[in-house]
C-alpha cells in the first residue's frame, strides 16, 4: 500500500507494530526438525509442514484452500471449501 501511495510510512510502521502486538501472544513456535520430519512423511514441501506440524502440535486441523495439501494430508487438513459451500 505503501508503493501504492495509500499509506505513508509512518502510517505502515504503526499499523506493522499495532499488528505485532496483536499476533505476537498468539504465534507458536514450530521446531523445525519436526517440519522437516512432516515433510518427508507426506512427500510436501517445508514450507506447508511447518503448517502440518503446527497442527500435529496443537492437536487440530490445518484450513487451507490448497486441494493437494488437503489430499495429501487428509487426516490435518480440511479445505475451507468444505466449511463454507
């Protein structure tokens, strides 16, 4: 937005560390030899495990709107087609 001309910076630095403040307590750290573990278990790239393994951790499912993640791991993935027809 900021290449864009709608927002100066001081605007976008504010908006950035407002957001911070509101993910931060929120975000879990993922140990990443357990990512890369979920991505040779499930033939998937390290990026999406690190999701996957989130979910594993967590106990929960993974919404995602990408239809070979959720075939590929079917048991933590549900595509968010699927909650809202």
């Amino acid at each position: 937005m900021m290449r864009a001309g709608m927002l100066t910076e001081t605007l976008a630095l504010d908006c950035l560390l407002k957001a911070d403040g509101l993910m931060t307590p929120r975000e879990h750290a993922i140990v990443q030899h357990d990512a890369l573990r979920v991505a040779g278990r499930y033939g998937i790239s390290a990026y999406d495990a690190q999701y996957i393994a989130l979910a594993e951790q967590l106990r929960t499912r993974c919404v995602t709107n990408d239809k070979a993640l959720a075939r590929k791991v079917p048991d933590f993935c549900v595509l968010l087609s699927s909650l809202h027809p």
